[in-house]
C-alpha cells in the first residue's frame, strides 16, 4: 500500500441481473468507503467494520452487505477495491454512481476480483 493511500473504497455489483444471458442492470450488493488502508480484510459473516468504515446504499436501498440471489443463471460479481489519496467526507449513505463521483481524482490504484455464483 502507498504511503499516499488515506482510505479504501469497495464497490461489489452483479452486471448479469435479472438474467445473464440478457442483463437488464447492474445490481449494487455492497458500497464501502473510508476503510481504513491498514485493514488486511473482512471476514466472512463481519459483524463490525473496521474503525472509520462507511457504507453506502446497495440496490435493496439500504446499506449493508445483500448477499448473492441470482434469479437464474450464474451470476459475475464483480469486487473492486480502490485506494484513494483522501478520506472522504459530506457524503451521506451515497448510492454507487455518487461514491464513483466523489473518488474522481483521487483514485491512486484499484484491484478487482470476479467470482461467480450459481443457485443450487
């Protein structure tokens, strides 16, 4: 991590909602910003995000994690994490576009993870 990293932005998203095979939307399941850069992960089933975290609202229009359900199909979902050169601040619960649009400029490198997802 750069000594210039101040926090972590992650966004999680499905591009295959409702259908893969002719996707509609782009479905938020999870948007957090001011992690801090020292966190090493979140763990499966958190409880607590780490001191400072913040979150803003998925596609069930509230905030918190919304765990894959892909009505049919195998869905992608897509897991990016941006480090950022600022902390940011007057945001309220931002949906993605307007987390997006604060990291503009200020975005120093990014990673992304693809895994898939399938009802049994």
């Amino acid at each position: 991590m750069s000594a210039e990293t101040k926090s972590l932005a992650l966004i999680i998203d499905d591009p295959d909602a409702p259908d893969p095979e002719a996707p509609k939307t782009t479905w938020i399941h999870w948007v957090l910003y001011n992690i801090p850069p020292s966190t090493q992960r979140l763990t499966e089933g958190i409880t607590a995000l780490p001191s400072g975290t913040l979150e803003g609202i998925n596609d069930w229009n509230r905030t918190g994690y919304g765990g894959p359900c892909p009505p049919i199909g195998t869905h992608r979902y897509f897991h990016k994490l941006y480090a950022l050169d600022v902390v940011l601040s007057n945001l309220k619960h931002p949906a993605k576009g307007e987390l997006e649009k604060a990291m503009e400029g200020h975005v120093i490198t990014s990673a992304e993870y693809v895994g898939t997802y399938r009802k049994s």
